[in-house]
C-alpha cells in the first residue's frame, strides 16, 4: 500500500477553531475543536500519527498555554471510528447507548476489523478494547469545549449507532458518515431510518443555520445551498432506487433485476462518478430492495 503524506487539511485558528486532519486511507478526517484551555477531538484518527498530530494541533495551535482535551467523541461503532478513543486519558468520552452497549457479537467482529487494519498499516499496538464512554446519548448529550456549546445527536440510519456533532457558534455539523460522498449514500444499516436522517439534517440545516459540514471522510462542505444540495442528491437517490424497484415489482423481476435496476437508477441521479466507491451502489440497492420485498404485496 502507498503512502501519501497525512497533513492538517484546517490547522484550527482563533477565528475558525475547527481542526481537521485528513488520512491518506479513504479519504478519512480525524476532527477537533478548540476554546479557551480545553479541546475536543471526534473520531480521533487511524493510524497513531494522526491521531497525534490531531491531538497537537488542538492543544497547541492559537495559545502559547497548552490545552487539554476535555473530549471525546466516538459517533459510531465501527472500527475506524472507534480507533484512538483511549489515548486522552481523563477525557470525559461520549458515544450513543446504541453504540455502547452492542453485544458480544458484534463487539467482537468491530474488534477483529480493527485488528485486520493494524495488521493492513503493519502496527504493533498495545492491548485494545472497545469504548468504554464517561456518558451516553440517548437522542441528544450536550456538552461544553472552553466557551463552545455542543451537542451529540443521535440519528440512526448509516448504522444503528450513529450519531452527529453540532457545534452551534461555529455552524458546523460534523456527520460522520453521512454525506461523505454526496449522491452515494453510505448506509450500513437501514435505507428507511437513513432518509430520515437525511431529512433531519435538512431541517436543521434550515432551522438552526447550519453553514459547514465536516463528513468523516472526503470533502467538507460549505455554505447552506451547497449543504443543502447535498442533502437533497441523497433523497433523490433514494426516491429514484425505490421507483425502479417498485416498477420491477409489478413487472414480477426476480431479486438480481430489481437490483440491478435500482443500481442503475440511483447512479442515474448523480452528474459525479465516484469511481470505485460506486461499489457502494450495489449494497445500498439491494439494501433498499430487501426493505421492499419484505412490504410488497403481490
Ligand atoms: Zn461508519
């Protein structure tokens, strides 16, 4: 695998404290905020690296006095979100209840996923086990960075566990992975409760001002049109896959046609090509076609 050097995408300033660090590995952004003496980081990062240079810019950009990390987010379950979460010791660390208290199953393969990637980048590293947060997230947990406000919101729908970050005086949503490549849904879960989100974050978008979205991985995205035609790629997306099922339906197309057709009418809805990460397609077409054979009434 090559390496591409990682690098602070937004080194944070007093004016704009938001600090990104983007990965060489899918696009990924470890993410943090500072105010005052206390700093938080989100999703902290893949490889140690990153996760260090995350937590230096933090503590040290805009202050001749170092900071301390107060927080920490974990937004979701999986394995690459989950990386790094210990290495704040005395960090109040937040995640949604969902994510907390998955099973033993499941836990397990999150924990081996991780392991094939410290394996993938050649890592040695010491012992490691699964979040274990100070405080969990029902439907909202605020909290408070310095002077910032801000509050994790849980919104279900790419997995059962996600959850997002608003941070109202910045205007900035970060999403996880919502709106990581927009026009290509990420959903791992459920097309249904993932639409929903899409149109929660729309409201908010609306209603409560946001101007920036910082997706886990791939671009941020910035001023309200721009946030909002993102938003409204992915519903098209979805309202297109479910008119070419629902058309194959009443055709009698076996499960393979009808998801093939839902593959070709959700790329349909995009001017972008993603490339290799339109592999994404064929997961959430039959995704969405699951969830309407288990509806349909021939
Ligand atoms: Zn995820």
């Amino acid at each position: 695998m090559t390496r591409a050097p990682i690098g602070l995408l937004r080194p944070g300033s007093a004016s704009d404290p938001l600090v990104v660090v983007r990965s060489d590995t899918w696009g990924y952004n470890s993410i943090g905020f500072f105010s005052k003496d206390e700093a938080c980081v989100i999703d902290p990062g893949l490889r140690p690296e990153d996760i260090d240079l995350l937590a230096s810019a933090v503590m040290t950009r805009a202050t001749t006095t170092p900071r301390r990390i107060s927080h920490v987010v974990v937004t979701h379950a999986h394995h690459d979100h989950i990386r790094g979460w210990d290495a704040f010791p005395g960090a109040e660390v937040l995640m949604p209840r969902v994510g907390a208290e998955k099973e033993a199953g499941p836990v397990a393969r999150i924990l081996d996923a991780k392991r094939k990637l410290d394996e993938r980048f050649a890592l040695d590293l010491p012992a490691f086990s699964f979040p274990a947060p100070t405080d969990v997230c029902d439907e909202r947990l605020a909290f408070r960075v310095g002077d910032l406000e801000a509050e994790v919101r849980f919104v279900p729908g790419h997995s059962n566990c996600t959850s997002v970050v608003w941070i109202p005086a910045l205007r900035t949503l970060c999403t996880a992975d919502y709106l990581v490549s927009p026009g290509l849904p990420y959903c791992r879960w459920e097309p249904a409760p993932f639409e929903t989100a899409i149109a929660t974050m729309r409201r908010w978008t609306v209603d409560e001002g946001i101007e920036r979205i910082v997706p886990a991985h791939h671009d941020l995205i910035e001023g309200q049109a721009n946030i909002l035609n993102a938003l409204d790629a992915e519903s098209r997306y979805f309202v297109a896959m479910r008119a070419a099922v629902r058309d194959g339906l009443e055709r009698g197309d076996d499960e393979r046609h009808l998801c093939r057709s839902a593959i070709a009418a959700g790329a349909a809805t995009r001017s972008q090509d993603y490339g290799v990460r339109a592999h994404q397609d064929r997961d959430n077409a039959r995704r969405v076609v699951l969830e309407m054979l288990a509806t349909f009434d021939a």
